[in-house]
C-alpha cells in the first residue's frame, strides 16, 4: 500500500470513530477548535495503529468505543468534550 493511500485509508478511519463519538472534525477545524496541522498530525499517529481492522470492525458493528489500542485515545476523547456538535 502507498504512503498516501495508506494516510487516507487511516484519515477515512479516524473521521469515522471521530463520527461514531458525536466528533465533527471539520467543523472543529472551521471553528478553530483543531487546526489542519494537528489533524494531520492525529492521521499521521493513526497511520502506526497496531489493529486497525479491530477499528474497522468495530466500527462496521455500530460500536462508537474508543478501541484501548487507538493511538489517538486521548485526543478524540478531548475532541469530544469540545466538538461543536457533541452533547
């Protein structure tokens, strides 16, 4: 797989368990909330993921937990608390 397939096979991974955690990444970015250099770093971190087809999987059952092996854990549980379309 190439780097660039393989950036933005991990950025459609992580917009979808930013999606299923009420996480609306570009709006965060429209509002300033997350800038396109830390997104870019967030993939980039995604991309070392050690089971990324647990992700998928999880995310194809409908699940919206944050894997204990994502890399971006913390983040996206920050991400959540500040998402201008989280509750």
């Amino acid at each position: 797989m190439s780097n660039d397939h393989r950036f933005h096979a991990h950025e459609r991974l992580m917009s979808r368990l930013a999606d299923a955690n009420g996480v609306d990444l570009d709006l965060m970015m429209q509002s300033g909330e997350l800038t396109p250099e830390e997104f870019r770093e967030a993939v980039l971190n995604c991309t070392g993921c050690s089971d990324p087809e647990g992700c998928s999987a999880l995310l194809r059952g409908g699940g919206s937990d944050i894997p204990v092996f994502c890399r971006n854990r913390d983040k996206m549980k920050s991400w959540s608390e500040v998402s201008p379309y989280s509750d």
